[in-house]
C-alpha cells in the first residue's frame, strides 16, 4: 500500500481486507466484469477468502454472471453481502435490479463507492476484488483517492481500437501511484474448425504494455 501524496485525504484501510485490486479497462465490452468475476472465484477455489464489489453502478453485470440475484439484508447499519461460490458479493444489480437505469451525477457515484467500500460488512477477506467500470471516470477517481488499491489489471482485446483505450487506463493508474499487476488480452484470437490459425494470432497486448512496464 502506498503512502498518501501530501495534501491528499488519507486513504483509509477497510478494516479486515488485506489487498484490494482493481480491474479496469479503457472501453466496455471487452470482458472486463468476466475477468473479475473468474479471478474471485479462482482465489475462493484456491482457498482464500474473496470478495467481489461490483463498481460499475450504470451496468452492473456481477448478479447475471455469478447466477444469483436477490436483495442483500441488514444487519444495524452494516449491509451484508451476497455469497456465492465463496465469493461475497455486492452489487448496485442487488438494489436495482431489472432494466430500470440509473441517472446519476458525481456525487451520488461517490457516495455509493463509499457506501460498497465501508458500508458493508466485508468480514476477513484476503482479496476484495474491484470491478471498475469502463473508462477512467468518478467512479475511478472516488475508488483511487479514497482506498489503498493494492494493484490494478486493465483487460482488453487485440483491436487497435480496444488497446488505445487500454493505454489511457494504464497512464491513469500510473498517475495515481496505482500499480500495474498485469494485461489480460481478451478474445485474443479464434480457432477455426475449417483450417489452421486464426484470427489475431499476435499478443497484441502484450507489445502495447511493453513501453508501461516498471523495470
């Protein structure tokens, strides 16, 4: 965990997590939520205690992916979370289910950062997980100026498109002191059962991240 900067808010520990990590990635839709959703429950097979918070308030995908959706309870003033494959979870998806859409401005974002953050009885856990929305936006900078992020992974896709927004993500956590745990290239490429290869055979990502990395 990295000291604060002076004149910055302290970045207050949230009692009983010992790492949080943050996955991020410059453009929606390249299967960002599915990264964070396979990491959480890879750590609670492996026999850590895992959690996964699901950030992106405007399209919370965590209830549809990890196969359960009901309304957390609780407990004084502390929220409980969802449980599921050993994973505890909490998501916007949980309070605001259905195609109902919310239209919010910065302030309420951060609020409700916040209230994931401390607001929910989180327990002992080894890794709380952090699914970011896309882009480099409130949500991010709320999460960033107010927590000690132990690390981020930006996930992308081979396009080029893709990888340019991938690189804004990556020189925003390196703005902040925010570490780089590493690249997930998503849909990298495709076996075609008609003839050898397939379609995006280089690691595309991998070259992007190279001019990035901290010797």
């Amino acid at each position: 965990m990295t000291p604060n900067q002076p004149g910055q808010m302290p970045k207050l520990p949230i009692p009983g997590v010992k790492y949080l990590v943050a996955i991020g990635s410059g453009k929606g839709g390249v299967g960002k939520t599915t990264v964070s959703v396979n990491l959480a429950v890879g750590l609670a097979s492996l026999g850590y205690k895992a959690g996964l918070m699901d950030a992106d308030v405007y399209g919370p995908n965590v209830p549809l992916m990890m196969g359960i959706n009901r309304t957390p309870m609780a407990l004084g003033e502390r929220i409980q979370p969802i449980e599921q494959f050993g994973v505890k979870l909490m998501s916007m998806g949980f309070l605001n289910p259905g195609d109902k859409p919310l239209v919010w401005r910065g302030p309420m974002l951060h609020s409700v950062i916040q209230q994931f953050l401390r607001g929910v009885d989180w327990g002992e856990l080894d890794y709380l997980v952090i699914d970011l929305p896309p882009g480099t936006g409130d949500v991010q900078l709320s999460l960033i100026q107010t927590a000690p992020i132990t690390g981020a992974i930006v996930v992308t896709t081979p396009s080029d498109v893709s990888l340019e927004d991938a690189r804004k993500a990556i020189f925003m956590f390196h703005q902040v002191k925010v570490p780089i745990l590493g690249m997930v290239e998503n849909m990298s490429f495709l076996m075609c059962p008609h003839f050898d290869g397939g379609a995006f055979p280089g690691r595309t990502a991998t070259r992007s991240a190279s001019p990035h990395r901290r010797r």
